[in-house]
C-alpha cells in the first residue's frame, strides 16, 4: 500500500502530467495516421526526450505506446484502413458496420472496448505486482537466458509460413548486436577495420531505419493517396456504453490478451486470433462475424487494447522485450537510467505502480478525448500520403542525427531504411531484427555469467523454473516441426484424393 | 525424381516478386560474413567456448547462413510470380529519398537547422509535384519542427556555421541557440 501512494506521488507532478497528456493524446493521433504508427513516432521521439526529466520523457512515450491503438481503430472502422497493424482485425467488422450506418456504434464500441480491457490488463498487473516482486528474485542468469532463449524461438515460430525468414531476420539482429567493440575481452567484432564500426550498430538507428525511413521511402514512392471521409453523427458516450452489453466477451478478450501480451515474441495477433475465434465460436450470430458483427468489434479490440499493460510484465520483471515496441521501451528505460529486472520490483516498487497508474490515467485521458475529437481526427487522416512520407523523413532527421551528431548513423539508418522498403515488400519480417539485437545482447552476457558456474549441461536445468524454460523451447520447437510435417501430409494426401 | 519433387513441397510458401533476388542477396552476405570470420573474430586461448568473443558472431551467422539457404529453397521451391526487374527498380527508386535525407544531414551543420529545413520541405513536395498553397504548408511545418524540437525540447543539433556570419552579439547566440 504504501509502495501504491509512493507511486500516485511520483506521478502528482505538473510537468508528469502534461507529458502524460501530451502522449496519450500524441499517441492518439499519430495512431489514426496510417503509415506512422506508433513504432515511428516513439523512434522520433525518443532523442528528443533525453534531456527531459527521466519520469516526464518515459510517461510521455509510455501514452504513446498505450493509446496508439484507441487511434489505430479510427480508420480502420470508417476508411477500411487500419492505423497501426493491430487494427487490421477491426477492419473485417468494423468497416461494414460504417457501410452499414453504423459508423458511431462501431466506433463507441471500439473505444468502449479497448477502455475496458486496457484497465482490466492494469488492474490484473497490479494485483500481480506482489507475486511478481516474489517471483522475479528467481530468475538468475540461466533463466533471464532461457527466457530471453524462449522470446527467440516464439517470435520465429509466430512468423506462421515465414519461420525461415523470421529465422534469418533474428540471427541477422543478433549478429548486429555483436558488431564493435567486445567488452570482456575487447578484441573487435566484424568492425572490417573501420573505426566508424567500432562503437558498434545502434538500436535507435536500427529501429528509426527499419521502421520510421522505410516508411517514408514507401510512402514517397508508392502514388499519391488522400482518403475521403465523412463526419461521424450520433452519440459516442452512448455508443461507448453499449460495450457493457457485451462485458463477457470484452473480459474474455482482455484475459487472452494479458496473457499472450506476458509471453515474448507471442503478442497481440495470438491474442485477437484466440479472443476473435471465441467470440465467434460462444456467439448466437456467427454468420455475421467479418459481415459487421458487434461482438467481433468487442473481441478484436478488447484482445489488442490488453497487450501493451501486460508486455510491460516482462519487460519490467525480467528486462526481456516481446515485441518491438516493448524493445523500444527498454531502450527509453536504459535512457533514463531505469534498470529493468528483477531487481526492480524489490528496489523501485513505487515507479513501477507510478507507471501502472499512469497507464490507468492514459486510458481515462484517451476515452475522454475520442468521445470529442473523432470528427476532428478524421481530417488527420486525409493528409495525402506522399506529404506524409516527407513528414516522416523530415521527424526522422531529429531522431537520428540527435543521437550523436554523427552523419554516420544518418547513413546507416538511410542504409537500414532501403533494407527496410525491402522488407516490407516482399513482406518478410522486421521484428525479429530488432528483437535479436536486444534479446541478443541479453543472452550473450547471461550465458557467459551463467556457464562459469555450471560444469554439466544438466547443470544448466537443475533449477524450476530453467527446466520449466527449458522443456517449454523444446516442446515449442518440436511441436512446431510434427505441425508442419503434419499439414504437408495433409496437402499431399489432398491433391492424391 | 519424385522425391525431389516431394522435397521441395515441403519448403513451398508464399512468395512475392523480386523474393528470389532478396534471397541470393542475403545467403550471398551471410556467406561473405561467414568466411570473414576467422579475420574478423578472436579466439582467445584459455577462455571457455561460451565466453569466447567469437562465441555469438559465429552462432548467428551460421544461424543466418542455414536459415538463408532453407529461404533460398523455399523460393525456388514456390511459384515465382513475374515482375523481379521492375521490383528491383522499386527498391533501387528509394535511393532517392536516401540521398535526400543524407543531403538533407549534410546541410544542417552548414546552413543551420531552421534554414536548411525550411528549404528542405518546399523543395522536396515540389519534387513529389505539389505546386502552390502545399509548399507553404510544408514550409510552416518545417518551421514547426524545428521550434517545437531545437527551441523548446533543446534538442541536440549543433547551430549551423553559418550563424558565424552574423554579427557577435545577442541575435548570434540566440540564432545559435534556439535555431
């Protein structure tokens, strides 16, 4: 209890609070823009808040991490577009019902949704707060390796039809992550004798390549678009209530939620998979699910709003990242001389609830927010793509170059953002990039303090919660190969009949 | 034969135009990474394997190379769809772009943040073919992100040398400060 008002007075400061507004509200609206998302503008932005207050710089990216999403439903109900890749699934139910004249409802559920499971996702991670500070001691290094192991294999494995290629895409992070400088024994690593190479790849130049200027070079080379949209009539505080009607498949949704977003590399598809196929499979209407059904709304947006809240679990636990976002947050935490890891909860169980609760107010401030400005957003979303591209180009100047000044980084975050265009062309993924570089740093410095007290394999397993990590790859990864060979047998037996 | 045939369906997936470029491209780099590693690696005598420098550098490009080529056959192995040259075109379109930002870096330290953003804008919308009231707004959104980022976030981009050129005084240093 005490560790809970210690939290409400790290955050009862003005400058806290504004942060807070400014980014739920920046989060919101950079969620509507198609294009951005909220990966982009947290690359940007993050430079830009090395010289804020370390509390005042991480709850202004944390409001963009949690509301992006509130945003992301906007378009993707009224112009079929999602704003951010999770809001994909809420095209299928939410577009028709717009076509339907039900853009309001869908909207107000949308929001209703993802206010609901985004405060029952905190409010399970404050209740597991205690049980985590007790668990997280636990972990040492072995574990924080098989975890870090575990997050590997799952974010390949999630890739479905794309595992090679997820594969490559991590070992290739991991191999990033090793360029420069060794610091145990400082010998060089792949620096080809430059000494621009030396201080190794930065991650903030990675993702702001990968993620905010191959969105630019894509918007600027693709032709012009400016969507056309129409004003959004009708009550939005009642539309938001009508979720209530639908309170079983809201806290099922979340429940899927909390618990993929708590498992690396897994995330938010898994989770709206899982919420989407229940709701359908419980609903007295199934035929209308992907026709406009309210309840498919409620599912997708309940499962993803969920995520975020409960992706901070590991991230702040054990300091392992699920997804790039999270990624990026550990970065914003090591900036902000924030330590992320067991030790966190024993050492700082304050700044932990301050960020729950920060979490909770985002959410309030987002809700309050849309039930106003939807009309208002809408003429966001119509900024012409190609403008947007050199918006975007011109932000990423200041993420990059802010860093260290160097030209340097410009130009490896230039070369990262071609690769980048690549990449989301023949739509191979990027994730596993950013999470290799980071899980991989992890596991070198874990293995290599956890081996000099180990002297047989068996060793290595001979604690809970090692085994139970190290049962759970193997399963995961044998489970996966008897899957593929499984529907290969099936195809074949198929074309055969 | 058969079995070959059998074999390959079984890394069959979706591909798209130009995957098979990409493909060759990064086993081709994996490969390169791969035998530059005895020169750009260390083996270092009596340190355990697992503490060894070159322990990870090795794990993840051997990592790489044998998820490469098991993509590698898996494109071979799909059905290709034509278009490969003018995907490759895309992707060598964007270029552009890239030399438009590094162009864009180059000046800053030279004609300082304000200036050369305020040129920057305009002139790349008028490049993207935007004429008249567009330009403005670009113009003003340069404005915008250079107030919003140097002058009230203090972001840390040097002043242009151009700022040299003004008189020394209290218009320089606020120039140098804020723009």
């Amino acid at each position: 209890m005490d560790a809970l008002l210690s939290g409400i007075d790290l955050l009862a400061r003005l400058d806290v609070l504004m942060a807070l507004l400014i980014g739920s509200i920046g989060g919101v609206i950079i969620g509507a823009i198609p294009g951005v998302g909220p990966a982009v503008a947290i690359a940007i932005l993050l430079p830009a808040t090395f010289a804020l207050d370390p509390l005042v710089g991480l709850v202004m990216l944390l409001g963009i991490y949690g509301s992006s999403m509130f945003g992301g439903a906007l378009p993707a109900i009224l112009i079929n577009t999602p704003g951010t890749a999770v809001n994909a699934l809420t095209t299928y139910d939410g577009h028709p019902m717009t076509q339907r004249g039900e853009a309001v409802r869908a909207l107000g559920l949308a929001y209703g949704a993802s206010f609901v499971s985004g405060i029952l996702s905190i409010l399970a991670l404050i209740l597991l707060s205690p049980l985590l500070a007790r668990v997280a001691p636990m972990f040492g290094s072995r574990e924080i390796f098989l975890a870090a192991l575990l997050g590997i294999v799952l974010v390949i494995l999630a890739h479905r039809g794309q595992t090679f290629a997820a594969g490559m895409m991590a070992a290739f992070g991991i191999f990033l992550g090793t360029i420069g400088l060794e610091p145990v024994k400082y010998t060089q690593r792949y620096t080809f004798g430059q000494d621009w190479l030396a201080s190794g790849v930065d991650l903030i130049v990675v993702i702001l390549g990968l993620f905010a200027l191959s969105q630019a070079f894509l918007l600027l080379n693709d032709p012009e678009e400016a969507p056309t949209t129409q004003r959004v009539e009708g009550s939005m505080l009642r539309a938001i209530g009508e979720v209530f009607r639908f309170k079983r498949i809201a806290a099922i949704g979340s429940g899927f939620g909390v618990l993929m977003g708590m498992i690396p590399g897994v995330g938010e598809f898994t989770a709206q998979f899982l919420s989407y196929t229940y709701a359908q499979k419980t609903s007295k209407d199934p035929d209308l699910f992907g026709k406009g059904s309210p309840e498919g709304l409620v599912a997708s947006e309940s499962a993803n709003n969920a995520v975020p809240a409960a992706a901070m679990i590991p991230l702040l636990a054990l300091g392992i990242p699920g997804e790039a976002l999270t990624a990026m947050m550990l970065s914003v935490f090591y900036v902000h001389n924030v330590t992320p890891g067991p030790g966190l909860f024993q050492t700082q169980l304050d700044f932990v609830y301050a960020l729950y609760i920060a979490m909770i107010l985002l959410n309030v401030i987002v809700v309050v927010f849309m039930l106003f400005a939807s009309n208002w957003l809408l003429r966001i979303i119509r900024i012409p793509t190609r403008f947007l591209g050199m918006m975007i180009l011109t932000l990423s100047f200041v993420g990059v170059y802010s860093l260290r000044n160097s030209v340097t980084d410009c130009a490896i975050a230039a070369g990262f953002g071609v690769f980048g265009l690549v990449l989301k062309r023949l739509n191979l993924p990027i994730v596993p990039i950013i999470l290799g570089m980071v899980l991989g740093g992890i596991m070198e410095v874990k293995l290599r303090s956890a081996m000099a007290r180990v002297k047989t394999p068996l060793d290595f397993v001979d604690r809970p919660i090692a085994a139970l990590l190290a049962v759970a790859i193997v399963l995961l990864v044998g489970l996966h190969i008897v899957n593929v060979l499984r529907q290969f047998l099936a195809r074949r037996v198929q074309r055969e009949e | 034969m058969s079995r070959i045939r059998t074999f390959q369906e079984l890394f069959r997936r979706d591909r798209r135009r130009g995957d098979l470029v990409f493909a060759l491209a990064f086993l081709a780099l994996a490969l390169v990474l791969l035998a530059a590693m005895p020169t750009e690696t260390t083996w270092v005598k009596r340190t355990k394997l697992f503490a060894q420098p070159a322990f990870w550098p090795a794990v993840s490009v051997v990592a790489m190379t044998v998820f490469a080529a098991l993509h590698l056959l898996g494109s071979f192995s799909s059905p290709r769809i034509p278009g490969r040259l003018q995907e490759a075109l895309y992707w060598a379109r964007s270029l552009e772009w890239a030399a438009w930002f590094l162009a864009y870096v180059w000046v800053v330290p030279l004609a300082g943040y304000l200036l050369s953003t305020l040129v920057f804008c305009p002139l790349l919308c008028l490049r993207l073919g935007y004429r008249g009231r567009t330009l403005l707004v670009a113009s003003g959104f340069g404005l915008a992100v250079v107030v919003v980022f140097k002058s009230l976030l203090s972001v840390k981009i040097p002043a242009g040398a151009i700022y040299e050129a003004l008189p020394p005084g209290a218009l320089r240093t606020f120039m140098m400060v804020n723009f």
